[in-house]
C-alpha cells in the first residue's frame, strides 16, 4: 500500500505534480504513472487533480498521515540505531556458570556500566546446558562457560584461564610430608602459571582422605574424576554438592578436602583453614570461553562488553 509512498508525499507536498517530478528528478508522466499505481492498489483516489494547486482527498488526508507516521518510526528507528552504535543505549544478556559469574565478571561489567550506564544487562546465573539451551533460543546474547561448544555452531573468545588446586583442611596429617608444594596466597593467583612443575602435588598418596567434590554433571567435577584416574586412584568421596564455593566452605570447615579453580582461591578471603596445592594435569588448566551463535547479530554494544571481557592469550 505505501509503495512509491515517497513520490506520494512530494507531490502533496508540492501540491504539484510538474514541481514534484522536477524535484525528484523524474519526468512527470512516470511521477504521474506511479502515482496513479499507488491509488490502483489501494482502490480509491489520494488526490484530487481537478483542483489547483492539487489538493487530496478524504482518504488522501488519512493517508498522508500514514506516511507520516511511517516517516516517524523510520526516523526513530534511525535513531535508536545511532544510540545503539555509540552506546547511548542497547540490551546485552548474558548466562554464565556459577563460578564465572560471581568471581570473574562482574568487575570488567562494572567498569563497562561506569563507562555505558545507559546500555542495560542481564545476568543469568545457571548451569551450562540451560545456558546454552537459553542461547540456541535467543534469550541470551553470549555465555560464559568452561566447558567446550561445537565450533561449527558457535563462536568462542577466550574470557580467562584457570588452574584447578586441591584444597585440603589444615589439620589432616598428610599435609605434613607436603610442606614444599604449598602454594602462597599469590601463587593461587595468577601467577599460578609461574608455578613449577615439580611443586604440583601428586595425588597418588591422597586417596585415603575424604573428599568433597561437585556432582557428576559438572564439568569441574568431570575433569576431576579425569585427574584421578591419570593417577589410578579412586577418590573417598563423602559428599557431593552442587556449586564450587559449597565444597569449598565445607572443606575450609574440614569435612573433606576437595577440587576447586584458582580464581575462586584468589577472589575469596582466606581462613587460614586451608592448604593449597597445585594440581599437574592436562585436565588442571581450563579455559572459559565467551560463546555465542555462529551468525548472530552482534551489536555494538555485545562487541565492546566482549572485548573487554575477552583475555589477550600469547
């Protein structure tokens, strides 16, 4: 119906079609032909010719309103998008894991806020599969998560890396022929990755105590159970929970020791209850990727959040 509705409007503008044409650089029996193809469609004159200068009729003032009102969208439309572009405004949601959201994030999203308050976020804080099952339906932009995705479905930055400790209350005796693989308050930081290999604790001698470790579908818990078996040991597994900073509180209340990331030792307060070691593994070091859809709309607000929380990996 508003098809050629540009040709439409100069002319009611004008009020002339020989003037209109002469404006939009056409000749006026084409402007006239388009016109009248306009009115064909919708089955009723928009203007009256007879009079001069050309005026419209009834249903020509509705539908020059019309335009009018498509014009205004069109041009907040174009607005909205400039705001969008320099980060006057957007919408970014996000899903992470329960690690990544609390202990890693949230200070790179606080600087971006400071620096873009009017662009709003959404955190998401859930397991992987429901975030990812949020992603492939669009109700997030990106997640956040350690544990690997298709690389023909989705893109993936790394966001940081981390290095999983053993964690063992202070008063269990097998940390006294341990004494030179402690690490510092520093070195469960990161400087983690400075740490030699030789003061890597081998868990070979560990398999009496009790652990605490995460349940079987989580990813960290995978990857522990893949640490065990590298050493041929079966754990002492007393209790199983559901997030990372619950094993951990357990363990620095000493009911068993347990498999945790670095970055959770260097975000949290020390006790003074805990020893920690490093663990030797290919499953010990994990990246957590920022991942979303392959061919997804990426704004300009997304790139900005994601460049900054994206880690610059020699």
């Amino acid at each position: 119906m508003f098809h050629n509705m540009d040709y439409v409007y100069c002319v009611y503008k004008e009020k002339s079609f020989s003037k209109a044409a002469e404006l939009l650089h056409i000749s006026q029996p084409s402007l006239s032909a388009a016109v009248r193809k306009v009115e064909d469609s919708v089955g009723t004159p928009i203007f009256e010719r007879k009079t001069r200068p050309v005026s419209l009729t009834p249903f020509g003032v509705e539908f020059i309103q019309g335009i009018e009102q498509i014009y205004g969208i069109e041009e907040h439309l174009r607005n909205m998008v400039y705001e969008m572009d320099t980060l006057q405004r957007g919408f970014i949601s996000i899903g992470g894991s329960n690690l990544s959201m609390p202990f890693v994030v949230p200070e790179k999203i606080a600087m971006f806020k400071k620096r873009y308050p009017n662009v709003t976020l959404r955190i998401t804080e859930t397991s992987t599969d429901r975030a990812k099952a949020l992603l492939d339906n669009g109700d997030l932009n990106f997640i956040i998560t350690n544990s690997p995705l298709p690389k023909e479905e989705y893109e993936q930055r790394i966001c940081y890396r981390e290095n999983l400790v053993l964690a063992v209350p202070k008063e269990y005796s097998v940390n006294q022929g341990l004494k030179h693989l402690r690490l510092t308050k520093e070195e469960c930081g990161d400087k983690i990755f400075q740490v030699p290999k030789e003061q890597c604790v081998p868990l070979c001698g560990l398999s009496a105590i009790p652990f605490v470790l995460l349940s079987e579908d989580n990813y960290l818990r995978q990857c522990s159970d893949h640490i065990f078996q590298e050493y041929g040991i079966t754990p002492n597994i007393i209790l199983e929970v559901e997030k990372s900073s619950a094993s951990y509180n357990f363990a620095n209340l000493g009911v068993g020791a347990t498999i945790i990331s670095n970055v959770l030792v260097k975000d949290i307060m020390d006790t003074g209850n805990l020893y920690f070691y490093k663990l030797d593994s290919p499953y010990a070091v994990r990246d957590t990727f920022i991942c979303y859809r392959r061919g997804r709309y990426i704004s300009t607000a997304m790139r900005v959040l994601m460049d900054s929380l994206t880690m610059e990996v020699n």
